[in-house]
C-alpha cells in the first residue's frame, strides 16, 4: 500500500473520531497539537486504525510512537 493512502486513512478516522479537520497532516504531528485528542481518543484512534487496517499493535510499539509519522511508518510495516 502507498504511503499517501495510509496517510489519507488515517486522516479519515481522525476527522471521523475528533469531529472536525482543523490539523494539517504531516510527520511531525502529535495529539498536542489537535484539539480534542485526548487520552480517550487517543485509544479510540489507535483502535479505529487497527480495525481498518487489519492489524494489531503492541502496547511496546505504541510507546515508542513520537508523531504522525512514526505511526504511519508502524503501520506500513504491518500490511
């Protein structure tokens, strides 16, 4: 899968999730810079991408996450 599709399905769930697309997707993006990407979120996030992708994370792969473009390297590296 392209990385531009990754990115274009996570963009989705977060818009879907947060209500709202005031962020601009890059690599360095973080949840502090997203109004209402809380904690709670965060795993609701993290769920709705394991199920759209098909894959599983483990809680030691989510720690190391750093930014939007860690994540979506991590997810790359599932498909």
């Amino acid at each position: 899968m392209e990385r531009i599709e990754i990115i274009n399905r996570v963009e989705k769930i977060l818009v879907n999730l947060l209500k709202h697309h005031n962020f601009e997707m890059r690599d360095d993006l973080t949840a502090a810079d997203v109004k209402g990407w809380d904690s709670l979120t965060h795993i609701m996030i993290i769920d709705d991408i394991e199920k759209d992708f098909g894959v599983k994370f483990k809680i030691k792969e989510l720690v190391r996450l750093t930014n939007m473009g860690s994540l979506i390297e991590l997810i790359n590296s599932k498909l």
